[in-house]
C-alpha cells in the first residue's frame, strides 16, 4: 500500500469496476507534499476507493474523516454529491480503512484535525464527482447513440433527449468501463450554480443520533468481547511496585488480571465487575525521585521566566527595545495565565482491540488513523497490512482522540495480545480526567508602550510553556526551537505595530499535552485581545474603534468581521442595567471570528446572556454546521474559561469527574446568534476557530462592567466581583 | 437472577445485585443506546425512565429497578412524548456528536410527559443535569419547546 500509486506523477482518476459491479472511483494524491488535489490510479479491489455507485443508484462516500459533531460527513457528502448531481436520499457514507490514499494533502497522515477537512477535500471531491457524473453521462449518451452535450444529471437520473432517462445504477456499470477523465478537464461549478454548497443541509447521521442505534466506540459488542478496566498510576511518574489479585479475582464476573505497560488491567464478563475488580485490587505503586509535580510551582516558574527575555524568537519587527523604552510612551504590562485543560469528551476513552495470530482489528473512535494502525502493528507484532482500523462515531473529539501516541489503542492491543480474546478497554471518567494528554499550562508576558496618538508603538510578547509537537511525528514542524502552536495567534498578530517582538520560552514538565480545540490560540488569544482590550483602555478609546484602527488593508478581512459584528452586536447600543458587552476578534484556522459577549454578574459571577458571533470562512458550505459549531466553539469555549482547569498537587491531579471539571449547563449557557461573512474564496476552518475569541470577550466584559481585569483563567479564580 | 421490564418486553438477568441498571443495559442485554458518561450520576447520559420518571441508570442498583417500568431510548419512540421529541431533535438538527443524546432526549421525554408545556424554567429545572460538551443547549431548548407545541404529531 505505501507504493507509488501515481507513475505519471501527474495524476489522474482512473474507474474500475466494483466487486460486485457498478462504478468505483479511486482519487490519490501523487505527493503528499502537494498542496493541491490530484488524482491518480487506484488498485482495482476497491481499498482505495473514495466513490462507489451500485447498481441500485447508491451512491457511497468512502468517508475518510472521523465524524466528531463537526458534521464533516454531511459537508464532505454535500461536496462529492453538488457535482455528482446526486440525490442525497441515495448517498451513503461508508467509513475509510487505513490507507495513503486517504492521508491529508499536507501531511503524510491520516487524521482528522485542525478544522482541515473541508478545506482538504474541497477540490479533490468535487473534481471525484464531476468525474464520476461525466462517465454516468457518457454511458447514457453511448447507450442511446446521442450526443454526450444533449445528457444532462440530475438527483441521481441522466436525462436525454426525447425523455429518456436511465437511473446512475443502471449506467453504473457501462461508466465503469469507460477511462476516467482527466481532472484538468473537468469544469467544476462555479459558486452561483452551486445546488447544495451554501445550503443548510441537515446532519446525515441524525436519526441515528436521536434513537440510540448509532455506535460509538463503546457501542462496539464482539462475541466473546470481555471488558477491562485499568488502574493507572495516580501520580505522575510513579511506577507499579507491588500488587495482589486475589481480592479482585474474588469479583463475580472478573476473569483476569494482567499487567500492562499502562497500568493493571482487571478483565471481566462486564465493565461492572471490571470496575469493581479494580477497586478490589490492591495496587502499591513506586513514586518517582525528587520533589512530587505541583502546578503552582509551575507557575511561580512560568511567571520568572516570563520575565525574562528568550532567543528564541518567532517574530521581530523594528526595535521593540527602544520602543518600550521610550519615556514618554504610554506603558503597559500584563500577566495572562492559563492553566492545564481536560478535553473531558462526553464519551470517555475507550478501544476494542481483536488479536488474532494473523490479524488485528481495532473498533475505536479515533481522530488520528494512521498512526494508531502503526502503533497497534508494533504492539501488536503484526505488519501494518494486518492491521485494521475500524473507526466508530466520536462521542466528542476535541483533540484527545488525536494522539500520536495512540495511547488508548496501545493498551487494548497489548491487552488483547496478551489474553489472546477480544476485549473492550473503557476508561472510566476518573481515568479520563487524570489521564493526562492536557491542554498545556501557559503564562503570557504583555508590554506595550503607546505613542502620542494612543496606538501601541511597541508590543513585546513572551510566550511560556510546553511544546505540543516536540517528540512526536509532527517533530519536524518544530523549526528553531520554535512550535509553531506554541506561538500561532501571537506572532501572526493582525494589528499594525512598528516594533513588535514574539518570543519563546519552550518549558519541559511532567505532564503530557496534546492539542485541544483551537490549540495555541485558546492562549494567545486570551492574551492578546486581552491585553488590546487593555490598551484600548489605557488610550482612552472604545475597544472597537481601537481595534478597526489598527487594521490596515492588508487585513480586510478583519476589517469585514469586525464591521459586521459592530452592527449585528448593537455595539454601542444601550444594554439593560446591569450589563456589559466585550469584543475580541482572531484569526485561526484560515477563517477570521469576532465576538461580542454580553455579561452581567449573578452573585458576584460572571453570567454570559448572548454571544453575536461573526465568521469569515470562505465559502460557507452549510450555513446550518456553521452555526452550530459557532455555538459548540463558544459553549466549549466558556467552560473552559468559567471554570476549567486541571491543577496538580504531590503528583496527583485534582479534578476527578465533573464536579470537580465543571462543564457548562443548560440554565448557563448563553443565546448565540452566528452570522457568516458572505465571501467566493475557497472555505477554510469552522470548527476550532469559533473559541479562541471567547475568553478574552468576555473578560473585556468584565472589565467593562466592573473595571476589574481577568488575566487569570478559569475566572471562578478571581472569586466574587463586583460590578463599578 | 432478576427480572426487568424494559421497553414492555420482560428480561431475566443473572447479575451481582449491586451491579447498575446502566450495565445490566448495556453489557448484559446490548442495548448500547443508553451511554455512560461519568459514573457518578453527574452527566445524565445513562438517563432512562423508571415508571416514567428520567433516572441515572450508572448509580441504580439493578435490584431497584424490579418490578418497575423501565423505558429506554431504544423503546422511548413508542411513546407519544417520546415520539415527538425525537421528531423535533431531527427538525431542530439538534445532536452534534451525539453523544449525549439518549440521555437529553429522554430528560425531555419525562419532562414533556409531565408537564406538555414548559417554559424556559422548567426546562432549566429538568435538563441542567444533562450535560453536552458540544454546547446544543439553545438547540435543545428550541426543541423541547417545538415538540411541545406539536405533541404526538410530526414535528
């Protein structure tokens, strides 16, 4: 499978006749370094396929992209099926193995993350099925001997002259014999004659997400499947020293007890017993050398180094020295500290793994394909080719499902090698929210000094914390010492300042991070429009205004957000006593989003009433998932800021399930009113790029309100506040 | 052995008393639609309904639920209320992951089988213990209110 699938290097798409008839088309990508689609050969038994039309007209989407609430099965179905001219009653969609075919354009990996998918595929299936329409039409023209202009497709029925019309499953076959066209000459539609691009399409996997028949990983049932639940280290570091099973194995139901690189893993009939098992083990673990991990001597840690100057250095522009330096300048300084996050998704981890001597299955639900399959063939000791990924709907992914490391697949593989039987390892939400793989904890050091005219002469930025991508596959995007989530949304600030410094202090801790929704700009950007929010202030100009003035032409699209959030916030309008709006504006992801929180306080807390949201991605795909994952981005977002946070004492972390990790609800979450920016480019990010802007507008709306700043998160932190 | 009724089919189960109905469900009878979220009774993505009334199944010991009407998400569209929240969830593309979903809809189900017309408050009261990380709160809200106004009919 790792063989060239392109020899001509040009690429092209090339059809081939399904296992059991009707036409079956193969897309790839001759370089994975490419950043455009193109299509090449594919292997005619069908594991390459993206596109497959049966001989009943149903058509099937070779789903390449784990769907996690973003709704990414419902975009991707609307780009193939807007030039396939399908019907979308007759579309399906069929979960991908694991394949180089389906890897990102970009990336030598198959994964779903960084808000790429439709932006990835957009040319790519679109041109899949304009090809696979063309050779439905020419089937049909060659079958009536017309000419191919006169035929024309529409919902799933080629139409021709004099009336007749034939089905796509009754030409399926005759376009399979016909050579695939090649991609350069394929006319994709332009945006005014799209159909199904731009409409609110509804989810295509709803009515199995409203009777419970949709299975998630934990919905996975194998004969003979046990279950098995892990204790885990609870400290960092520390290491299995003893253990005694008899207790456990007393349990009704447990079968086993089986110690594995991850923990102690008590297998049982049920996850009941699996979990009473454990309780009942009694486990004596070794705690490391040294001082026990605590996250507030991490801070007073990340607070010094704040304040000294790194050489790493992500963006230098002008003399931010002498600027800062600068007597008569208007000086400013902050502080902004954000702690560890959980990405706490409602389902809890969990993998089915099925040993065989001469195969594996893996039943998961998973953001990150290939690299699980290669880490359960190590596991495993089995070639990658025997290996197989079934991946499941995602009960939220938020980034957890994404690791590299394929932490969760690892220990159910190892498991299910070592019991020779299918087991199902659940983790339990304890294990969940310990289980590291957190947000990373950061400190941000702010300096401005403001010129005559109020607008920031020098902005300086220090950056603190752990690097998300440093000793994992992605290694090679950490260029001069400098990850580049680590400082996105910082060094790519929109506003015009002569003299700006970015720069990086990478820390090293105990504690494993990984990307959680929005990665780096869910710091950088509380910092950031924190902090103009601050300047703003300082200059004596509304927040707004501030804003829109430093933005020059080469970021209209600022510009665009920023005027229709004015106008759609009612910026400027009066509020209800009491009341306060915020505003913060970032780009992340390829798309800009701007948002206006309006805030009271209920007992001395922070109470947000509505979010006016604004995004500027591109072509807007489905209005209806954009606006959804605008409200899914702030409400992720809010809890986050309200209350989230992972702290760590003696080693331990001290957040167990969600009254200790609150998560927002129903009576707190706030009306969110999401507005698209009308635009022809090409679509970018949509479901990260809706939470960077939350904190920070909210805290501006606290300090609005109460002329106090935050630049603490989570806010439960500041305790009670009082309104000026 | 021990013997449920659920979704008004009788099954008998041989399990540890102390074992939750949550994994009597979903481990013993395969009905994987009612989902465990935190063990703890503090998500409600377990909630099923006990005589009518929505109940974490992840902390109800299987014995307590003898001899009582157990209705799941598997059997909830059999029911008027039920019925009706399902069709507004699809009108109002209410679920994101999904995730959470049995557990919301069957919160609402009860709620609207006592109470056919809740205001915001009563909808406050009876979901604020069903937790989403995908934030579809406004959506939920919208189609609890929608399936109220529509009834047993096609939302």
């Amino acid at each position: 499978m790792s063989a060239p699938l392109d020899a001509s290097r040009r690429g092209f798409l090339k059809a081939a006749a399904g296992v059991s008839g009707g036409l079956v088309l193969g897309l790839t990508l001759p370089s994975a370094a490419r950043r455009s689609w193109a299509a090449a050969p594919m292997a005619p038994d069908a594991i390459n396929a993206f596109v497959k039309v049966d001989r009943s007209g149903t058509v099937t989407l070779v789903m390449h992209k784990s769907e996690m609430g973003q709704g990414v099965y419902t975009g991707l179905v609307q780009l193939l099926a807007e030039e396939l001219e399908a019907d979308l009653e007759h579309v399906r969609v069929e979960t991908a193995p694991v394949a180089a075919v389906y890897n990102h354009p970009q990336f030598p990996l198959q994964f779903t993350g960084g808000s790429m998918s439709i932006s990835s595929s957009w040319t790519g299936l679109r041109q899949a099925g304009a090809a696979a329409r063309t050779m439905l039409v020419q089937a049909a023209a060659r079958r009536w001997n017309v000419p191919v202009e006169e035929c024309r497709a529409e919902r799933s029925v080629v139409h021709g002259p004099g009336g007749r019309h034939a089905g796509f499953g009754e030409l399926a076959d005759d376009a399979a014999a016909l050579p695939a066209p090649d991609p350069k000459s394929l006319r994709l539609k332009a945006p005014q004659e799209f159909t199904l691009i731009g409409k609110p399409i509804k989810r295509v996997e709803v009515r199995e997400k409203v009777d419970g028949s949709g299975r998630f990983g934990l919905d996975v049932r194998l004969p003979g499947m046990l279950r098995a639940v892990l204790a885990r280290p609870p400290t960092l570091g520390c290491s299995l020293k003893s253990m005694k099973q008899p207790a456990a194995l007393a349990v009704r139901g447990v079968v086993g007890v089986i110690e594995l690189d991850a923990g102690v893993a008590v297998v049982a009939q049920n996850t009941h017993a699996a979990r009473k098992g454990r309780d009942a083990l009694a486990v004596e673990w070794q705690a490391p050398a040294g001082a026990p991990f605590d996250t507030e001597a991490l801070r007073a840690q990340y607070r010094s180094l704040a304040e000294q100057e790194s050489q790493v250095v992500a963006r230098n522009d002008g003399d931010v020295r002498t600027a800062l330096a600068d007597s008569a300048a208007r000086r400013l300084e902050a502080l902004y500290e954000l702690p560890y996050l959980a990405h706490a998704p409602m389902e809890p981890l969990n993998c089915v793994a099925d040993w065989r001597a001469d195969r594996l299955d893996v039943y998961t639900g998973t953001q990150m394909q290939s690299p699980d399959r290669a880490a359960a063939a190590e596991v495993a000791g089995l070639p990658p080719e025997k290996v197989f990924i079934h991946t499941m709907l995602l009960g939220g992914g938020f980034g957890r499902r994404a690791n590299p490391g394929a932490d969760f697949v690892r220990e159910a593989v190892e498991l299910s090698r070592k019991l020779g039987k299918p087991v199902q390892v659940v983790w339990t939400r304890e294990d969940d929210l310990h289980g590291g793989w957190y947000r990373p904890q950061w400190t941000n050091r702010l300096r401005a000094a403001l010129g005559a005219d109020g607008k920031p002469a020098g902005w300086y930025h220090t950056v603190v914390g752990q690097s998300i991508m440093t000793g994992t596959l992605m290694q090679g995007m950490v260029q001069k010492g400098i990850d580049p989530v680590s400082v996105e949304g910082a060094a790519d600030l929109p506003y015009a300042v002569p003299n700006l410094r970015v720069d990086l202090h990478t820390t090293t801790a105990p504690v494993k991070v990984l990307w959680w929704r929005s990665v780096g700009h869910s710091n950088t950007a509380f910092a950031v429009e924190s902090f103009i929010d601050e300047c703003a202030a300082a200059a004596g100009t509304d927040p707004l205004d501030y804003r829109r003035s430093l933005l020059t032409d080469k970021h209209p699209r600022h510009r665009a957000v920023l005027e229709m959030l004015a106008q759609k916030s009612g910026w400027g309008t009066p509020l209800p006593a009491g009341r306060a709006r915020g505003l913060a504006l970032h780009e992340s992801f390829g798309s800009v989003v701007g948002e206006v929180a309006e805030v009271s306080m209920e007992n001395g807390l922070p109470r947000v009433h509505r979010v006016v949201a604004v995004i500027d991605c591109g072509i807007a795909v489905n209005p209806q998932m954009i606006a959804a994952q605008l409200e899914s981005a702030v409400n992720y977002g809010l809890s986050a800021a309200l209350y989230g946070e992972i702290t760590f004492a003696n080693g331990r972390a001290q957040q167990s399930n969600f009254d200790g990790y609150p998560v927002l609800r129903i009576h707190e979450a706030p009306v969110v009113e999401a507005h698209v920016v009308p635009s022809a480019a090409d679509p970018s990010g949509v479901g990260e790029p809706g939470l960077p802007p939350i904190a920070p507008a909210v805290a501006n709306a606290i300090f609005a309100l109460t002329r106090q700043r935050v630049r603490r998160l989570p806010m439960i932190r500041a305790g009670r506040f009082s309104v000026a | 052995m021990q013997k449920l009724d659920i979704n008004g089919k009788v099954h008998q189960v041989d399990v540890d008393p102390d074992t939750p109905l949550l994994w009597v469900l979903r481990d013993v009878l395969d009905m994987t639609g009612t989902k465990f979220g935190c063990g703890a009774a503090l998500c409600g993505a377990c909630t099923v309904h006990l005589d009518g009334v929505a109940t974490r199944s992840c902390t109800l010991p299987v014995t307590a639920a003898v001899g009582r009407r157990i209705t799941t998400i598997e059997g909830v569209g059999a029911t008027r209320a039920g019925r009706a929240v399902q069709a507004a969830w699809i009108a109002e593309d209410v679920p994101q992951c999904g995730y959470c979903q049995s557990g919301q809809i069957m919160a609402a189900t009860a709620l609207l089988a006592k109470n056919p017309k809740p205001s915001d408050a009563d909808i406050d009261g009876a979901m604020s213990g069903n937790l989403c990380r995908c934030g579809i709160y406004s959506r939920i809200r919208a189609a609890v209110h929608r399936a109220a106004e529509h009834g047993g009919e096609s939302a």
